[in-house]
C-alpha cells in the first residue's frame, strides 16, 4: 500500500512539472499565439514580481468611440483586438503593464458586449497568466471566463482542454476530465503528450484509472496514431500493479510498425524495469 501511493505521489509531481511545456506546446485558446520558449525567457517569474504593487496601478487604454462611428459592437470588438495585441506583446517582451492593460482592455470589451465567446476566452487567458503570480481569484476567475465562453460556444473544443488544466490544478479531478474527453471526442486533433500527462494526473488523482484505460483504448481505436498512449495506460495499469496488462500494453508498442524509434526503445526500458520488478517481488 505504501509502495502504491509513493507511486501516485511520483506520477502527480511529474504531471505538474510537465505543466510548464503546456506553455510552449499548447494552442491556449485560439484567440492569442503562445509565446515560445525565447520569449518566454524575457517573460517574468513569479518570484521576481511584486504583484501587490501592481495590483495598486490601473492600466487602461481607451478607445474613441467615434473612430468606429459610435458602434457598440465595433467599439467591443476594437477593445478586444487590442487586448490580444498586448497579449502577445506580453508574451514577447515580458511586460507586466501590457498584461494588466490586455485584462482591462478585455473588460472593456465584454461590457459593451458580453455575448461573445471569444472576448471570454481571451479574459480567460489573461487571468490563467495571472495565476502564475499567485493573484488572489486569478485561477478562479480564469475557469469562471473559459465556462462564460462555453456556455455560448459550447462546442469550442480547445477552450474544453484550457478549462480541463485549471481544473485539475485545483484538484477538481472528475470535472477536468469530463472536459478533456469531450474536448478530444470533438477534436482528437488537440491530444498530445502534454494534455494525456494531465489526463493522468486526473485519472490517479480522482482514483478513475480504470475510466482512464478505456477513454485511451477508445481513443487509440479511432485515432491508431495515437499509439503511445498506450505508454499513458502502463502508467495507470502499474499504479494497481497488474504488470501482466502493462507488459501486453508494453509489447503492442514495440510491435507496432506505426512507432517511432524513441518510443519502441522507452517502452522496450519499460518493460524491462516491469520485468524485474515481477521477479523482485
């Protein structure tokens, strides 16, 4: 029993650790492009930030609303075209002002206009940004936008896989995963190493590993492209210790001509280290 949560204890620290990728690798929601992995080097570190200072200044931009002949509508849409300009400013130079000013601009648009799920999304963005530096209803406000931009476009799937990540930060492991999969059963596209990291985490966490190993099975039946997460699987089959479904999950990897080398050789060392765990115990 021990030996089993020091195992899920493991695969927990690991699934936060790979958090961070999701900075590089993930398409956020569509409405801003992420910053990549120089930029990110420019950006600040929540240990670096003195957020009560920020917190005291407001940042705002306005707009004449005679520049867009007086238009609700375009003025809203002026507003958030703005916010995503600095979004990606931010996210390029690093510049805390710029973030504070993308938020306000995004309120702006969404009292002129507040049923777009766009303009929701983008607000979602900027508070999950601001989490990072601890901002008090940062997280809370960021899941409360991502469910306003769902509730009018209950079909956005990558909005489902940014409010799936909130989610299971907090822990709310079932409710996470109910979005993840419905996200992926819409666009499968949107699976990745990143976001199944985070499905386990959820599946451990939430003691639904079995749930897990048949959204996967499912998964990979209808998207065989897929296959290394059957890497995902072992990982859940093992926290149970049925090494006999690992080692087949294992052996299906190696003897698939659709699998690239790397992923044959860490689940060939997979095996192995399966193999002598058996025979140790």
């Amino acid at each position: 029993m021990v030996d089993r949560r020091i195992k899920i204890i493991i695969v927990l620290l690991i699934g936060v650790c790979f958090s961070a990728t999701l900075l590089f690798a993930w398409p956020w929601s569509k409405k801003s492009a992420p910053p990549s992995k120089k930029q990110a080097a420019v950006m600040p570190s929540p240990d670096e930030v003195d957020v009560t200072e920020w917190n005291k200044k407001m940042f705002t931009e306005r707009i004449d609303p005679a520049t867009v002949g007086g238009d609700k509508e375009a003025l809203a849409h002026a507003y958030h075209q703005k916010a995503v300009a600095l979004l990606n400013k931010y996210y390029k130079d690093g510049d805390l002002k710029d973030l504070y000013t993308a938020l306000n601009c995004t309120g702006e648009a969404i009292m002129l206009n507040p049923d777009k799920a766009i303009y929701w999304a983008t607000l979602g963005d900027t508070h999950t940004e601001m989490s990072r530096f601890k901002i008090f209803g940062a997280q809370a406000n960021a899941i409360h936008s991502y469910k306003q931009a769902l509730k009018l476009d209950p079909d956005d799937a990558p909005v489902m896989m940014l409010l799936g990540v909130q989610l299971a930060k907090l822990a709310e492991y079932k409710e996470a995963l109910d979005y993840f999969e419905k996200g992926l059963e819409k666009a499968p596209h949107l699976m990745s190493s990143n976001i199944a990291q985070w499905m386990n985490v959820c599946y451990l966490g939430g003691a639904q590993t079995k749930r897990g190993t048949i959204f996967y099975e499912d998964f990979m039946k209808a998207n065989p492209e897929y296959y290394y997460l059957r890497i995902y699987k072992v990982i859940l089959y093992e926290s149970h210790f049925d090494y006999g479904s690992a080692e087949l999950e294992l052996n299906k990897v190696i003897a698939d001509s659709k699998a690239d080398r790397d992923t044959k050789k860490f689940a060939s060392s997979m095996l192995k280290n399966i193999q002598n765990k058996e025979v140790a115990e």
